[in-house]
C-alpha cells in the first residue's frame, strides 16, 4: 500500500520519535484544562519535544485566490493544526489550495470545475505557495533541494497551471509537473484520497451517506483498493484485446504460409532452370576446345625426341666423313710434298676449321644448356603445384587456408585480442575474403587486386603495431601481410560521382559482394575498383577501352584471362588460374593434381633422357682414351717433319684443353673431339704421303668443299625448322587463347564441334521458353526471400503474444490472490480498530463487509451494549452519528499511510458533549502519531483545548463583506 509504516493509538507514540532543531519554536497554553479528559491531558503534556517525519506543510500562502486578495503566510505545526475562523473567513480556500496546488483537478475540490474559477474576479492570475519540509531518511534529493521544498503554482485567467519549485535557499530547482508528482510519490501525499483530505462534500457523499453502498466505496477509495482493481480490469482489457489480436493474425498467419508456399515452389523450379544453365555452360567449354585444330597439338608435343633425331643424323654425317678420310689414307703420303709448300694454305684452314668448330661448340652447348635450363624449370614448376595442392587440400575445411597456411591461426589471434580489448577498432583482413557475384570474373579480380588479396586493413597506427606483433609471433620467417592504416567508416565512399557505370560492364566494386564498408572503402582507396572494368572477352575489352569514346571514369580494364587493358596500351596475365577467389575448390584439387601428374611424366621422360646421355658419355669417354694414346704414339713416330707437326701439336693442345674443360658437361661435344682427333691421328702417321699428289689434295678440297656447303645447308635447314616451329607455337597459343577465353582449363573432347553445336542450340530454346513461362529470376527469388521473411515474423509475433498472455494469466491469478487477501486483512483491521475507538465512549458496534455485493453495514449501540440491541446508524441522533463517523474515519487513519489528514468541519453536526469525545479522540491519535501532521479546519473557537506543544491553532479573521483588504491570521501557540 505505502512506504510507511502504520500506528494504533495503543503503540508506543515514542515511535520513531527524533529531536526537534533548537529554532522549533515552544507553543503556548491557552484554555481550559478542567474541561478535557484528565488522561488525554496527561498524554499531552508528556508527549516531551515534538517529531514529525518529511513531507509535512510547513506553511501556506495564497494570493488573488478565490475571494481572497492575501491569506498567510500561515506557518504550521509539526503535527495538530486548527484553523479557525467563520465562513467566509477563507478555511475552504486554504484547503482548496492545499489540493490544487499539490497536483489535484479542481473537480476534487468540489468547488469549482475549471482552474480557472480560482482566480479572483479581476485579477489576470492566483498564486499558491506551499512549502513542504524535507528532511528525515524519506526526504526527497536532500543535496539538491535542502531541507524544505516550496511549491508555487500560478493559475492564469485563461485556466492554465504552472509550478516553479525552490529549495531551501529559494533556487528554483524545477518547473515541470513530473518532478511535483516524483515529490508526491517519495512522500506519499494523495490529495485525492478522502483519508488525507477530507472536504465537507465528500464527507457528505460518503461519511454521512444512508446507503450501505457509499461507505463501502469510501472504504476502497481510502485504502485504495478501488485503484487496484481498477487496474486489474484495464489489465483484463489489455489481455482480452491482445487474444483478439491474436485471432487476427492466426488468420493473417495461414495467408503468409500459403504465400509463401507458393513462392517456394516457384523458387524450387529455378533448380531445373540453373541445371540447363550449368549444361550450357559445359556444352560451350567444350565447344571452344572442340575448334582447336589437333594439327597444332601435335608438332610441338615431344621437342626432346626432335633434337635426339636432329644428333644422330649429325652423328651419321660425321661417321660417314670419318669414313671417307679413312678411305684417302693411302694417298696421304703423296700430299705431302704439296701440304709442305702449301703451309701457309693450311694454317689459314686451321683458323677456318678452328671457326668450323667453334660454331659447332656454341650450337652444341646451347642445345644441352637449355636442355638442362628445361628440367630445372620443370623442377620448380612442379614443386610449386604441389604447394598449391596442399594449401587447396587444406582449404577444404577452411577456406581461409588459400591465403596461407597460417591465416586461420592469425584470424583467431585476432578474435581473441580484440575481445580482450587489445584493439580500439578490430582490424580487417584478409581483404581478398569477399564474395563474387560471377565466378567467372574470379582470375580477372585477382590479377586486378594482387597484393591486396592478402593485405589486412587498421583503423590506427596503435592497432597497426598490435596486429604487426600478431603477425611477428605466427609468421616468424615467412612473408607477412601487408597492413593498410587507414580510419574505418561506417558506410561505403560515395563514387557516383568519380566510379565508372557502364551499362553492360560491371566494375570490380560492383563484382564484388562485401558486406563490410571498412573493406569496400579500402579497396576503394588503395587500388580504385569504382573505376576498373571488368570485361570478359578481350576483343570487347580492346573494342571499349581503345576506342574513340572509351567509358568515362575508367582507368583500366581486365578480361577474364587477367589481360589489363588501358587506352593505348595491353598486358597478358602470365597467371592462368586464380589461387584465392576460385569458386570450385575440388576442380581446382583434379586440376593440379593432372598438371602434376603430367610434369612427372614429363621429369621421367628426362632422367631416361639423362641415362642415356651419361651411358654415351662412357662409351665416348672410351673412345677418347684410346684416341689420345693413338695421338700420343703418332707424335713420337712422326718428330721429323716440321711444318705439319707443328700445326698438329698446336691443333691436339687445343683440343686437349677442350677435353679438359668441358667433356664432363658436353657430352656430344666429347664426341666430336674424339672424331677429329682420330682424324688427325690418321693424317699425322700419313703426312710423308700427302706431297705424292697434288690432284688428290684437290679432290680433298673438293670434298672439304662438299662438306661444308652440306654443313651450311643443314644450319639453314635448322633455322627453317626453328622459324616453322615458333609459326606453329604461335598458331597454337592463338588458337588455345580463343578457347581458354571460354574455359581456362583444357578439355579432352571427343565429339565433333557441328554435333556439340546443334545440342547448344536446342538447350538455348529450351532455357528460353522455361524462363518466359517463370518470369525475371530476381524478381522470384526477391519475393521468395520476402515471403518467408515475412511469414517468420508473423509466427515470432504470434509466439511472443501467446507467451505475453500465458504469463499474464499466471500473474494476474496471483496478484488476484494477493487482492483479495488484502482487502479481507485490511477489513479486519478496520473492524478492530472502529470497535476500539468505538468502546472509548462507551458504545458497541459491529462492521460488516460483503466483498461480492460491495456493501458496508456500520451498526452501533450506544450506552451499554447488552441493554438493546445493535442499531443501524441512521436511527442515531445527528451527534451520535457525527461521533460514529469520526470513528470509521480514525478506523481508516489507523490503516492507511499519508504524512499529515486534513479535516474540514468534521465536527458541524455535534453536540457538545460528541464533540469533546471526538476531539479527545483524534487528539490521542495524534499524540501517539507525531510523525504524522493533522489539519482540522472548524468554525469552532477551541478554546477549550488542553495545553500542549503539538497543538497549534491558526484564527482567520472575519470576512470583510465592504472592501477586498488583506487578510492574515493570527498564530496561537498551545
């Protein structure tokens, strides 16, 4: 009910008593002693210093109020207060003040039913001043207001109210009414309750009513029990209407589901419609690789089996030389007069021979030295495949393995410090983590982004220096990310005005899903997406970007192959296959591991290569043995001669170098070193011959001759060789370029391109009919989004509301137990204390409540109870009556909390002799509740009151009826 504690008269009136400040002025006695209860008067004068706990009236003052230009300021007690005065002496205004200005309507006051009646006949405004104390563990912000609050209301001509509030010092604190009803709720002030207000018209309508009706109203308004159950039915009504809304949307409900089922099933149909779109797309791929000529393929398929054949038959030419020298061997000596006088002629030859050899050394090593270059390239190629097949594999489960094999490590590290606060804003990354809305686009965006792929993003330079020490402890001697620092915004840059917008090419921002703007304004700012196309076909890309009227806002474009594509300029991607943004993770997986698979034949087929290259080497090296032991032996046998020796020894020591320097790397140069050092053998055991004859040497020049022009003829033959095969390599990279436009990846196939074509336009057909009968795809999968999002919230809504109303019940039931076993505790309190102030004078009663008719019968006999029997109240005399119904409404104080009950006129229809019973009555009341203040207004003189300090009397002077003069009143202390 109230924060405050109630008291009988039979409680100890020292309760919760505290000492008085030293300036509470002393109260002087005035009266009779002789005429009140010697008890009561006992009571009085030893009640000691008074005590009077927060929201008290310490004094009132009105101005233009009513009739009245000036009433007050009157300064109230602590706890008993008349005011006395005849009519017209301004007792009511003092009370409809009282009322008005702490938050009461004016129909409350019952004198009026506008404010604006309050206000006195030509005056444009009324003042109320009201101060209330505030002090005590009740007292309401005592920092702020101090240790009194003053409540000043203006009421204007015009009806309108408004409140200043003051402290102690006089501030104004406030001026909203919120603040006022916050200051009466802490005190627990009802001015609309009849127990703490109690005008002559209520007590009238309810106190002094003869209907059984009345009082029990009086009852539930008073202890505020019909407040209660004036809630418990606005609660009932809220529920009822809530169970209508149910209702409602139950109906609502089945319409959104047959809604949405049938958005679902059109949805369900687009799966046919993306399995042709699927097949369309592999028929195309298909067709693409189905055009390229096989005629290409097959020139350039095994080039290391060419050169094999290109050295034998240089082998076979060299034997069949060897062949034929040795056949000459007889005539050799008869040269040898002529090769004398032609020493000159032969050392010019050795510089041609020696150049002969040389080119011949140069062709040989630069045919093993890139066969070598070949196998290391083949080497790292197929290490890095394997690399990327482990990142793919493990990127299975988690698809941030593709950016490394610790990024899943440094997201998490990342996670943690920042919920442990480590980061002011948590940083982003890796930036290359975004959706495509084409998987097509998925080479031509990476190549674009690059080294942003990887790169993480900080809102600062503090969070950039925790990040870096993040990435120090996972990445202790690999290559880190990069970090951009730059400030997050909440919302993605404006690039309407300086973005590209074509309308049949998307941007690389517009290919883009990302959901995150830091990222997107990243992106934004470090490589310019707004403004990079994205075109498929590379010929379209040439076509827009090196046209007259290229797109305006666009630096650059990319096809899907990675080819960049400026206004005057083109780049080839040397990269095939996107590493980060592919889609199909398991196709890539085959794709590396065939490509493997290939480079391992490939390697196989080169060891085979070298085994068969290091068994010629032995055999060769054989052979050389044997060739230099022949040499040396012919030089020793042939020391005589002068000139040709000489040009032999200086031909074998440049060989011998050779052999030295370069037969463990250059095996087929070994050879021919061999070859010709047999050759020269032969020639120097032979020398004495060769002067024999002169035509022999010409038809060995002849020969020599023959020979190179055949040498010559067979290095212009290589040279047509390699130029028809760098013609086919490059009809072959066109030709494998047009298809890869349309699958990068390379398909075996084996249907003719007219069959795969006739079926590609069949399909086509097929999806275009389809998709007129089903309408735009977006616009299907929009309203199917829409009608189950809407059909979930319905449901959430329906399941909160039935929720909202079980609970409800549950409270209500229980709080309609708590009610009724209130109201049936305060019903027996009522009783036992209307009984006890009752049997103070001697009478008997009896109170019936009847809850369920909403009655309440007061029967009271006065004089000794077993005389007569009990009497209904309006058989009493009027003072009789007065008397009982002071004790029903002491009963009602003695239940109900407020902190002071103002009485006005309580006592109009008593004799003397009820009257003096009821004022002892209330006055020990009051002296056994002297934290709680009392205001009784009575046209009586009272001076016949006890001396006492809680007792203060308040005397208004008589209307002045001639002139509107000030009126003040006169304080008597008793």
């Amino acid at each position: 009910m109230s924060k405050r504690k109630s008291s009988s008269v039979s409680e100890n009136p020292n309760k919760r008593a505290k000492p008085v400040e030293d300036d509470e002025e002393e109260d002087e006695n005035i009266g009779d002693c002789d005429q009140v209860d010697p008890l009561l008067s006992n009571q009085l004068q030893c009640t000691g210093e008074v005590v009077s706990d927060a929201g008290i009236v310490e004094s009132i003052t009105l101005k233009n109020f009513m009739c009245h230009s000036l009433l007050g300021p009157f300064a109230f007690g602590p706890n008993v207060n008349f005011v006395v005065g005849n009519n017209g002496s301004g007792k009511s205004a003092v009370l409809t003040a009282l009322i008005v200005a702490l938050g009461g309507n004016a129909q409350a006051t019952n004198r009026g039913s506008s404010l604006k009646g309050f206000v006195k006949e030509g005056e444009s405004s009324a003042d109320v001043s009201i101060t209330l104390r505030n002090k005590g563990r009740d007292a309401y912000k005592p920092e702020v207001y101090g240790s009194a609050i003053t409540v000043d209301l203006r009421i204007t001509r015009d009806g309108l109210r408004t409140y200043k509030l003051r402290g102690k010092s006089g501030q104004i604190v406030s001026s909203k009414k919120e603040e006022l009803m916050s200051i009466l709720d802490n005190f627990n002030i009802q001015v609309n309750n009849p127990v703490s207000v109690l005008t002559q018209e209520m007590s009238k309508y309810f106190l002094h009513s003869k209907g059984e009706g009345d009082k029990y109203k009086f009852f539930m308004k008073a202890t505020q029990l019909e407040q209660m159950r004036e809630d418990f039915v606005y609660i009932k009504t809220t529920k009822h209407a809530t169970e209508d809304k149910v209702g409602q949307h139950s109906e609502c409900l089945k319409d959104l589901k047959r809604k949405y089922l049938e958005k679902e099933d059109r949805y369900k149909s687009l799966a046919s419609l993306d399995e042709m779109h699927t097949k369309l797309e592999e028929l195309q791929k298909q067709m693409a690789w189905a055009l390229v000529t096989f005629s290409t393929l097959v020139f350039p398929s095994n080039k290391v089996e060419e050169a094999e054949k290109k050295y034998k038959h240089i082998q076979e030419q060299l034997e069949g030389i060897t062949q034929q020298v040795q056949e000459v061997q007889p005539k050799c000596a008869e040269l040898k007069a002529e090769a004398q006088r032609h020493n000159t002629l032969l050392k010019s030859s050795e510089v041609r021979f020696l150049l002969f050899i040389y080119v011949l050394f140069l062709y040989l090593w630069h045919t093993v030295t890139q066969f070598l270059r070949e196998q290391e390239v083949l080497h790292r190629s197929i290490q890095a495949n394997k690399r990327n097949l482990q990142t793919m594999e493990s990127s299975r489960s988690n698809r941030l393995r593709r950016f490394g094999e610790h990024m899943p490590a440094l997201l998490n590290a990342i996670q943690e410090a920042h919920r442990r606060g480590q980061f002011r804003h948590k940083p982003r990354g890796p930036l290359g983590k975004a959706h495509l809305r084409d998987p097509e686009t998925a080479l031509a965006i990476e190549v674009c982004l690059r080294g942003q792929l990887l790169a993480f993003t900080c809102d600062n330079y503090e969070d950039e220096k925790v990040l870096q020490g993040l990435m120090a402890r996972l990445f202790p001697g690999g290559r880190r990310p990069t970090i951009i620092t730059s400030q997050f915004i909440s919302h993605v840059h404006d690039t309407r005005r300086r973005g590209v917008n074509h309308p049949e090419y998307p941007s690389v921002l517009q290919a883009l899903e990302i959901e995150d703007p830091v990222v997107a304004n990243c992106l934004i700012d470090q490589r310019g997406i707004e403004s990079i196309l994205i075109i498929k076909n590379r010929t379209d890309a040439r076509r827009v970007m090196q046209g007259r009227n290229p797109p305006q806002n666009c630096t650059q474009a990319f096809s899907k192959d990675g080819d960049q594509i400026f206004n005057n300029r083109t780049y080839t991607a040397e990269q095939t296959r996107a590493n980060y943004l592919s889609g199909d993770v398991e196709e890539e997986i085959r794709h590396l591991q065939r490509e493997i698979e290939n480079q391992n034949a490939q390697a196989d087929r080169f060891k085979q290569q070298m085994k068969r290259l290091d068994d010629e080497i032995k055999q060769n090296e054989s052979l050389l043995r044997r060739a230099h032991i022949e040499q040396k032996t012919a030089k020793v046998a042939i020391l005589p001669v002068t000139d040709t020796y000489s040009f032999t020894k200086y031909f074998l020591e440049c060989w011998e170098y050779v052999f030295a320097h370069y037969i463990c790397v250059f095996v087929t140069i070994g050879v021919v070193q061999g070859v010709i050092s047999c050759v020269l053998v032969l020639l120097s055991q032979h020398q004495d011959e060769l002067s024999k004859s002169d035509q022999e040497v010409m038809k060995c020049k002849h020969h020599k001759k023959h020979y190179d022009d055949k040498r010559t003829a067979h290095l212009q033959n290589i040279k047509t060789l390699e130029a028809n095969l760098k013609g086919k390599e490059k009809e072959l990279e066109t030709s494998v370029a047009k298809a890869k436009e349309i699958c990068p990846e390379r398909l075996e196939v084996r249907r003719t391109a007219k069959s795969l074509d006739s079926e590609i336009n069949r399909l086509k057909v097929k999806i275009s009919t389809q998709r007129e009968q089903q309408g735009d795809r977006e616009e299907v999968v929009r309203q199917y989004h829409e009608a189950l999002e809407n059909y979930k919230n319905m449901a959430q809504q329906m399941k909160n509301l039935n929720s909202f109303i079980k609970s409800l019940d549950s409270v209500m039931n229980h709080r309609l137990q708590v009610y009724a076993d209130l109201r049936r505790f305060l019903s027996a309190r009522c009783k036992y204390y209307f009984d006890s102030m009752l049997a103070q004078r001697g009478y008997t009663g009896s109170m019936t409540f009847d809850h369920k008719n909403e009655t309440l019968s007061i029967s009271v006999q006065p004089g000794q109870g077993n005389k007569a029997d009990l009497s209904d109240m309006r058989s009493l005399s009027g003072g009789e009556r007065s008397f009982s119904t002071v004790c029903f409404v002491l009963s009602l104080w003695a239940i109900t909390e407020a902190p002071f009950r103002c009485l006005d006129e309580f006592d109009v229809y008593m004799d003397m002799v009820n009257r003096r019973i009821s004022m002892d009555m209330m006055l020990k009341v009051a002296a056994g509740q002297r934290y709680r203040q009392f205001i009784f207004l009575t046209p009586q003189s009272m001076g016949s009151l006890p001396m006492s300090k809680i007792i203060r009397i308040l005397r208004l002077n008589d209307p002045d009826r001639g002139q509107n003069s000030t009126q003040r009143s006169q304080d008597e202390d008793q």
